[in-house]
C-alpha cells in the first residue's frame, strides 16, 4: 500500500511509554508527512524507545500511534509487512554470507525463497555490496556491516524505513557513503525513511523533516527549512549612531543585543520591523542592511533541547 | 557504485561493446507470502546452520558424528543379516531405541543452542521481531526445527531397520501382515522422544547466549536431576515414592520406549517406578512439553 503523498506516514496521540518509574516517552503527539524524518535527539531522549513502538515491538503505556494506517500496538504484523528497521546495534549473524542472510530475510519478509535470493543480490548491488556478498559477514568492515544491514532493512521493498544511528561507528567517507545511499533510498527509490540519530549533521543533510525529542518529550517538529529559517534573530545594520539606535529600540519595547557589528534584535513577531523601521526614521539612521539571521538545525536543537535538559545539549557535532 | 558493469563481461556474455547495463533499482511487484511461509523459512534456516550446512567443517563434525552413530549399526545389521544370515536376534525397536537415546540427548544440546543462543549473542532477534512475525511464530519455527532434526534420529533408523526386517523377511506382505502396527509405534515413539528432548534442550537453551553453557546444563541438568530423584526414591520407603519415577527425567525416554513396545528396559528393569502405567509418561512429556512452552514464551515475551 503506497501512502498517499499528502497523508501522514505516522500518527502519534498521547503516546507514553514508562518502564516502571522510568518514563521512556511522555505524551507524544505528532503528525508526520511522507518523506526524510529525522528523528534527534541525545542518547536516552527514546529515539529508540519510539521506533519500537511504530513497529508494534512494544505496547504504549498510554496513547496511541498509526503507522502507514495502521494501529501498532493492533496490527503490528501489517505494520512490519510494510515498513524495514536497521538497528542501531551490531545485528549480523558472523557466519552467514551477506547473501544468504540478506536472502533469508527477504523470506522472513514474505518473498518466495527464488525471488527473495534475486531481490537480495539486486539490493546488495544498490547498497554497495556486490561481489563481497559471497564473503562470510563477520569478515566485513564496520561500513560494509552498515550497508548490509541497510540492504536487509529495504530487501523486501518497505514503504518506510526506520534506521537507528545508521552511521555509528563508520568513518568519515563511509559516513558519507551511507548518507548518500540514505538520500538515494528516499529521494530516487521513494522509500519513506525515519533516520534516528544524534549527529545532526546527518539529519540536516539527508531530512527535510525533523523531530525533536528529549527527556522523553517531543520539543520541536516540523519541516527543516521552516525550523532554520522562521524565528531567528533579525541582524540590523545601520548607518549612523548605532547606540542611539539601539538605544531607542529597547525603549520602545525590543530585545537588542550586539552581533559582530550589527544589530540583532529578536524577532518576536513581524510588528518587530515596524519598530526597526520607524525607530530609524524618528532618529533620521539610515538602515543599511535588515535581514533574518539564518539558524543552523543545530541553533534550533541547542535552543530546544537546552530547554529541556538544562544545559546540556548531548549532541555530537560530526567532522 | 557503478551502474554498467565491466566491459569484459559485456565483452563475454556476448552483448555489444559500450552497452549499458540498466541496474537501477526496480520495486518488487512479487508475490508477497504470509507469516506461514516465514515460519517454514526460519524452521529451514535453523535447521540447515544446526547441521552446520554452509558453516565451517567444525560445525559439522557433531550432526556428522550423530547421523553416522545412528544409521550405521542398523545398515550394518540389515547388511549382515542380508549377506550372512539372522544374526543379533536381540537387536529390536526396543533396544535401538534405548541406543538412540544418547544420542538424541547428544544432539539437543548440540542443535538447541545452535537455535537459540546465537540469534541472541548476534543480537538477531530485533531483526528477526521487526519482521511480520509474531513471537510464538519465531518459537514455533525453532520448536519445529529442532524437532525435525531430532525427529529424523528417533524415527528414521527405525523405519530403516523396520524396511530391512520387511524385505529380509521370507514374506515381506506376510511381515507386514504380523506387524501391523510397528510404523505407528516408531512415529509414536520418536515423536515423544524428539518433543521431550527438543523441549528441554530449547527452554534452557532460552536462558542463555552462550552455546557451551547452555549444552553443558542441558546435559548436566538431567543427569543430576535423574541422580536426585533416584536417590530419594531409594532413600524413601513410603507407598508414593514410585511416583517420584514420573520426575526423574533421565528415565522418562526408557519408560516410554517400554509402554510402546513393551517388555523391560534393555538397560535393566527400574528399580523404582515399575508399577506405574506407561500412559503416564506419556502425560509427563505433555506437561514438560507445556510448561517449556510456556516459559519460553515468556522469556521471548520479555524480550525487545
């Protein structure tokens, strides 16, 4: 079942999950559309905890999630037939070939066992693993392990894919590779993927949708472009007595703070350029520049999650 | 990664120079089977690395040893009886049986934790669950592989050697006449053999990761346990302690064998349990049956 483009992937209501006094998840509510999610957030936030969840691997304490349509914690099989997981931890069995483990799980997924041999090698070819699949796993790289478990995960063509950290542990150029196979997956053979990670750079790179999450909570979502563009500063640049201006500005109500020679004022909403415009005039300054400050997602994610965890952002920045 | 493979295999498979390959990637328009078709896949699976096909020869060397221990001596008995003549009248269902015994003890400790253990140490099993099975399919698949291994041990010697009395017979039709029901008690008898084996072998094989451990108590669980409870029926003078018979794992095969076809232990008559029926063996491979079952179920249950 293919989703329709416009209809969300995943639904989330309420949705809780606590281990005991542990709370994993705390009411989530979230509307995901198709497409590149990335799914940030620090080690513990329950990133993980989250994808077993959609997959229908674990029961919600409370609430609910849909998954393509379907209810997890009711139809956890439909959900499964129709989606792939790599796993964020080492998953391969060592004394198997690529071939015939990422074959067995083509079964495993429904397909006959001829076709599930010719769709895996097809795979593993598009995963970057062609002649190695012959090869026992536990003779593979860390890269060449990702990329298997890659090829298992889209071996039964899912219509979305949940990937867990899918460049822990590769070095840089395979990290590369990986997100370029990512990329490939989602935008030329349109699989949906929820790539899951603490690197955001590779959320940036790969999604166009970002999900937030820390402590457990869901601090931000929503298209990336949006995040990184809407509320940051508004840098002003003026050409006359700058402190005067500034002066002015904060009298008549704007947070001002200096910013490598100019002006930032915080956008609190767009009446703030009325203030900037006709405090210029009343002063007779001429604006010489006026432009909202780009955020990185690492900007929304440090401002977001700082929040939360009261001063520590549990992120690694790659490179 | 490329997209046209090297000229030299153009080159050879005979197709025009310079011609390109179109190995994008293709959506599967398949047929897709059901979780029926999963089970029968992972009960293949698991039974062809318990046999060490495709692994290294040291995993091979046990089912080898085991397959070899149990068909040889009844094609070489049928061989002799062939070639010379009667000969070893007192090798029967019975006796086979209780030689069949170790080994199929031998090869449960081997093949459970073969099963079990290395989807576990591998960390498969996230795979394995984020599949469209549920996890009593997963179970399902390993109880039916084990059991189709231990099955080919307990049934098939005996049919060979049940094929060899038929046709060394002087009237293979009148054999088969005077022995009517001799195929019911071989697939009755190895079929409660391989269950009892295959249940305890896999419970606690489900306890661990490790394959040794759990082969070393599996083995080491029934000996003492069978040693124990023979030891207090023995120290006990009370009416009920032939009861303690029912508990003593290490007998309950021998006891089975001897309700089926009748007669005492090729190993001796039991000290205690003698009187008991032979029917209720047959409810205690059921209850270790149920109870196994249970237990790992809920291991797996557990399990995320």
């Amino acid at each position: 079942m293919e989703p329709h483009r416009d209809e969300p992937v995943i639904i989330c209501r309420g949705l809780r999950k606590a281990y005991g006094s542990v709370v994993a998840l705390d009411h989530l509510d979230l509307e995901v559309p198709p497409g590149a999610i990335g799914l940030l957030g620090p080690n513990g936030a329950g990133k993980s905890t989250l994808i077993k969840l959609l997959l229908g691997l674990i029961r919600p304490t409370e609430g609910e999630a849909s998954v393509l349509g379907f209810d997890t914690a009711r139809d956890g099989i439909q959900v499964r037939q129709r989606t792939g997981y790599m796993p964020e931890s080492d998953c391969l069995p060592g004394d198997v070939t690529a071939a015939d483990f990422v074959g067995h799980m083509a079964q495993m997924s429904g397909l006959p066992a001829r076709a599930a041999r010719l769709r895996a090698a097809e795979v593993l070819y598009h995963c970057g693993v062609d002649e190695e699949r012959y090869r026992l796993i536990r003779e593979f790289s860390t890269g060449m392990k990702q990329r298997v478990k890659l090829a298992q995960a889209i071996v039964h063509d899912p219509d979305l894919v949940f990937l867990d950290e899918p460049t822990n542990g590769m070095d840089p150029q395979g990290r590369e590779e990986m997100l370029e196979l990512i990329n490939r997956i989602h935008r030329e053979i349109g699989i949906t993927v929820l790539l899951s990670s603490h690197l955001l750079d590779d959320v940036e790179r790969v999604c166009d949708y970002v999900l937030l999450v820390a402590q457990g909570r869901l601090v931000q979502h929503g298209p990336v472009r949006e995040l990184i563009a809407g509320a940051g500063d508004i840098l002003v640049e003026v050409d006359g007595d700058a402190a005067r201006f500034r002066e002015a500005l904060v009298a008549r109500g704007a947070t001002v703070t200096a910013s490598d020679g100019m002006l930032a004022v915080k956008h609190t909403d767009d009446l703030v350029f009325d203030v900037i415009r006709d405090t210029a005039a009343d002063l007779d300054v001429a604006l010489r520049g006026l432009r909202i400050q780009s955020r990185s997602l690492e900007d929304v994610y440090v401002q977001q999650v700082l929040a939360v965890n009261g001063g520590s952002d549990g992120v690694e920045r790659a490179g | 990664m490329s997209s046209v493979p090297g000229e030299a295999g153009a080159a050879q498979s005979g197709a025009r120079y310079g011609e390109v390959f179109d190995r994008g990637y293709q959506h599967y328009e398949g047929r897709r089977e059901g979780r029926a078709h999963a089970v029968r896949a992972l009960t293949l699976y698991s039974v062809r690395g318990a046999l060490g096909i495709k692994k290294r020869w040291t995993a091979k060397i046990i089912p080898i040893f085991i397959y070899a221990a149990s068909f040889l001596p009844v094609a070489v008995i049928i061989g002799i009886r062939a070639f010379v003549g009667p000969v070893a009248e007192g090798f029967n269902y019975s006796s086979l049986y209780v030689a069949l015994s170790p080994l199929l003890l031998i090869l449960a400790a081997a093949a459970a934790p073969e099963m079990l253990c290395d989807d576990r140490r591998e960390n498969v099993l996230p795979l394995y669950f984020s599949r469209a099975i549920t996890r009593g399919d997963y179970l399902l698949a390993k109880i039916a592989a084990l059991g189709i291994l231990l099955g080919s041990i307990a049934i098939l010697p005996p049919l060979l050697l049940f094929i060899g009395n038929t046709l060394l017979a002087e009237s293979p039709l009148g054999y088969l006449r005077d022995q009517p029901d001799e195929v019911g008690r071989i697939l009755a008898t190895g079929t409660l053999l391989s269950i009892f084996y295959a249940a305890i072998g896999l419970v606690i094989a489900s306890f661990t990761a490790r394959k040794g451990v759990a082969a070393a108590i599996y083995i080491g669980f029934i000996t003492i346990e069978t040693a124990i409870v023979e030891a207090l029926a023995n120290a006990i003078t009370a009416s009920w302690r032939d009861f303690l018979d029912l508990i003593s794992l290490g007998n309950v095969p021998d006891r089975i064998i001897n309700w089926v076809f009748g007669g005492t232990s090729a190993v001796g008559a039991p000290p205690v349990g003698a009187p008991l029926q032979g029917w209720l063996y047959l409810f205690v491979v059921a209850g270790v049956a149920v109870i196994c079952g249970v237990v790992m179920y809920q291991r797996y249950l557990a399990e995320e």
